[in-house]
C-alpha cells in the first residue's frame, strides 16, 4: 500500500466518522489523526495533498473582499 493510499483511508474514515457539518472539528480531528511518525517530507505532502483534494485543504477559505454580492 502506498502512502497515498494510507493518507487516504485515514481520511476518509474521519470523514465517515466527524462529517462536514463543522469543518472546524473536522479540520482538528484529520490534524489529530496524522498516521505518520514526523511532519514533514514526502509523507507529510502526500497527508497535505490528500485533505486538499478530499476538503480542500486545512485551511478555510476566506471571501474575497473585492468580490462584488449579487443578491
């Protein structure tokens, strides 16, 4: 199995397990759940890559300011 693939489980089984009703508590439980020994390296941008794909990051996005509100 690749590291990728066991980023992804681990993902994915928090998803099942929190939802995405609060990203905050998402966000902090695929933080808690890193299955890899150090943070950094390969390991750690395959981890990164896979939330960023499956959530699209651990950060929340931040509205623009100059966007213009339609309604």
């Amino acid at each position: 199995m690749t590291i990728i693939n066991q980023a992804r489980e681990v993902v994915i089984t928090i998803e099942m397990q929190i939802g995405y009703q609060d990203p905050v508590l998402l966000r902090q439980a695929l933080k808690e759940a890193y299955p890899f020994e150090r943070r950094k390296g390969y390991r750690y941008r395959a981890w990164l890559g896979v939330i960023k794909e499956r959530i699209g990051g651990m950060r929340p996005k931040k509205p623009d300011p100059n966007q213009l509100t339609l309604f």
